[in-house]
C-alpha cells in the first residue's frame, strides 16, 4: 500500500456512508468519497490507502452530477476550491436540503437493519423555519481555531489546518455578524462563539473564567455555564423537548416511580418529563460535570419530585442496581427513562445495567445513529424492543441527524 496516495482515478458513487462521505468503488475495493452524492461519477484523489478493505479519496471534479447537486451554500467549502482548502462542518452543503434529509433517513434505516436486525423507516423532520432561511442560520454555537499566524477559522474539512473565511452562513445571523472573522488572536489555539437564545454574542477563549448563561425554552429558563453543554440548533431544544414528551406513553408513566435522565446536563428532558407530568413527578439527572448537575439543580428546583447527581452513568447505575432495597427495584421497574449520551452512545455496559434495572419504559435521544444502531441491538439482547424511532434534522447541511428512540420491556 501507499503507491495509490494522491493518485487521480474516476469512480461511480453508489451509495451514501456515515461519516459524510459517499461509497464508491475502484476494482471491487470500496472508496469513501468526500463531497460527492450517490448517482454520480467524479473525479477523485486517494487521501488514504493504507487498508487493505477500503480507501478514501476526495472529489476533484464532478464527471456527471446528480439532479440533487447545488452550489455549495458556504463558498468556503466550495467544490471549487482545492480539497485541502475547502472548510468543514457543511460537508452535504452541496446537496439538495430535502436530499440531505432522505440521505439521513437511509442512513438511520439501513444502520438499524444492519446492526439491530429492526426494520424503521422514519422520515427526518424539519425544524420549523428551516426550509424557508434554506437550511441556514440555525448555529448558536461554532469553534473556530487559530493558525501561526493568529488568523481564525475554522478547520478543514478533514484536517486540522485552520481554513480563513469571510462568513458562517450556518450560524445564527447575531453569531455571524460578531464573529471576529478578521481579528488575530496570536497566543489563543481557539474562540468559541455563543450566541445564547436570551441573545447576545459571547466569545470564550484562553483560561476565561466561565460565566453563567440563561437559555429559553419556550417560557422556561435554564442557566447553565457558557462552556457546558447546550443543543446547538436554535431550535433543537424545543424540538426534543416535544419530541420526549410525545414518546413517554402515559399508560406507561408513574410520576411515583424513579424515573431517570442520564447524561442530563442541566436538567433539559427532566424538565420536559416534569412540565408533561406535573410538578409532583419524581424524577433524578445523572450528569458527569459538577457544573451542570449543580445549574440542573437549580433549573428543577420548581419539582419537588426532582434530584440531580454528578456521577458517570455507568458508574451510577452500578451503585444504584447493588444497592436498591426490594421497594426500590420495584419503583425502577415501573420507571421511565431519558437518556441522552454523547455521540459515542450509551454502549454495551451501560445498556446492560440499565437493562438490569428493568425500567418499564426507555426513551433514547441520539446524536448518531450508528452507536444508536448498535445499542438498539444491546437493548433487544436484554429484552427491550424498540417501538417508535423519530429523527430529526437538527444540523442540516452537516452530515448529522438527531433520532428519538421508544423502547418498552417485552
Ligand atoms: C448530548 S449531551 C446531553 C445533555 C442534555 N440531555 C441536554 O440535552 O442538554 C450529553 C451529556 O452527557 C454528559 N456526559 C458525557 N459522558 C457522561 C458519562 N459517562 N456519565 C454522565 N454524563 C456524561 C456530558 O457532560 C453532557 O452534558
């Protein structure tokens, strides 16, 4: 291997992959293809050729172009531009929106048929408002880097070379129009720009000492610290808080069990549950960052019925499962839980503690539906089947999707 490594060669794209990149083939070896869109014939670059199974390139040039093909909506990230120099974060820019959300949709489907054995075909719904600003201006949150030069922006698509742009159409307009684009920050390796919805911009950088922020949902407020953990879609904290609530099954909900949000940063799905089923609904968020937990905390303090813990969640439920009294395993078999992890998903271990707990009613949020595939398969081992998938597209012009799982015990 090696001797293909920047050579040129064309291929038919035949399908999409995870990861925001495209399956093609060249002499029956599969090749992950940046920037092209199933149906299409390119012209690519081999980036990686290493192994023996697959190689990846980027497109060059577009041969015959599907019908979804657009301009880039980021100039920055423009096919035309060399792939060295293109930036990243909109890598399904140049196609078509609602493709993008039928090529999310395949996604998620074919990731539960081939790692769960499930069979869901759920449609990626739109965030109101998204369609009509063209799938831009949704962003509260962007990272941008800072190069030798002290020049700041973001990183390109597939490295860590900090690319300079004029503009971040994907982000909120208050964001983009304070974005320090062309400011030095020589001696910061990174900004990041907040633009919380209580408005304003905020800029966090350095050894800055966190503030406390206040994000709206609806009319509820949650404080929280600018540097934690917030839904980055100016819509998306709305969105879940509906779609949550929508999937607990009120036969199945007892406001007297002990319910659970994991992973539950500041209390954002405890309060959904809560704001659903009254002010008495007990309910506990397990989160691993002090900081948050203590804001969860505070953004709950209405619910009598409410805790919040710091604690890893595998760790957790481990105490929680040894310890529990006969009554209590029965409040956790007639429970309901939230849970939301990072992207790598809940995993193994935890689905299997969690399973060990017996809670009647499981509700998964997911922000990758490969790991969501891949626990959906550890669920149905212990005896949980998945009933209801919704998806979301909360990061449109990214290859991201958001999905909202119901697993109930068999
Ligand atoms: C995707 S965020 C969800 C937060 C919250 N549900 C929300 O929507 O605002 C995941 C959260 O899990 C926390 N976290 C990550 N790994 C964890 C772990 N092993 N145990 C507990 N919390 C963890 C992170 O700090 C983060 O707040």
């Amino acid at each position: 291997m090696g001797e293909w490594l920047g050579q040129m060669i064309e291929v038919d794209v035949t399908n999409i992959a995870h990861g925001g990149v495209s399956v093609a083939r060249h002499d029956g070896r599969v090749v992950f293809v940046s920037d092209a869109i199933p149906g299409e014939r390119v012209l690519v670059r081999i980036t990686d050729d290493k192994k023996k199974s697959f190689w990846r390139a980027e497109t060059v040039k577009v041969v015959t172009a599907s019908k979804h093909r657009k301009d880039h909506v980021w100039s920055a990230a423009s096919i035309d531009r060399d792939p060295d120099n293109r930036a990243g974060g909109a890598e399904f820019g140049h196609i078509e929106l609602s493709h993008q959300r039928t090529l999310k949709a395949q996604i998620l489907r074919e990731s539960l048929e081939r790692m769960a054995k499930v069979t869901h075909a759920p449609v990626v719904e739109v965030v109101p408002g998204d369609d009509e600003r063209n799938g831009l201006g949704w962003r509260t949150r962007v990272s941008l880097h800072v190069n030798d030069a002290g020049n700041l922006g973001p990183f390109a698509a597939r490295s860590h070379r900090v690319i300079s742009v004029r503009d971040l159409p994907l982000a909120t307009p208050e964001l983009s129009a304070a974005a320090p684009l062309d400011q030095n920050f020589a001696g910061f390796e990174r900004v990041d720009v907040l633009n919380p919805s209580s408005g304003g911009v905020r800029l966090i950088m350095g050894k800055q000492k966190p503030q406390v922020i206040t994000e709206l949902v609806g009319e509820r407020e949650f404080s929280l610290l600018d540097s934690g953990f917030w839904q980055v879609h100016h819509g998306a904290a709305e969105v879940l808080t509906a779609a949550v609530q929508d999937a607990i099954d009120p036969e199945l909900f007892d406001p007297a069990a002990s319910n659970l949000d994991l992973y539950g940063g500041v209390g954002l799905f405890a309060a959904a549950v809560g704001d659903k089923f009254g002010p008495a609904t007990k309910i506990t968020t397990v989160e691993a960052e002090s900081s948050a937990t203590d804001h969860a905390a505070q953004n709950l303090s209405e619910w009598l019925g409410a805790r919040a813990e710091t604690g890893r969640v595998d760790r957790w439920l481990r105490q929680l499962v040894t310890g529990a009294s006969a009554t209590e395993r029965a409040r956790l078999e007639r429970a309901t839980v939230v849970l939301d992890p990072p992207r790598s998903g809940a995993g193994r271990e935890v689905v299997e503690l969690l399973a060990s707990a017996a809670p009647a009613h499981v509700v998964y949020v997911a922000c990758d539906p490969v790991a969501f595939a891949r626990d959906v398969a550890f669920f149905a081992e212990k005896g949980y089947t998945l009933r209801a998938v919704r998806a979301f597209d909360l990061f449109p012009h990214t290859h991201h999707v958001e999905a909202v799982g119901t697993f109930t015990r068999d």
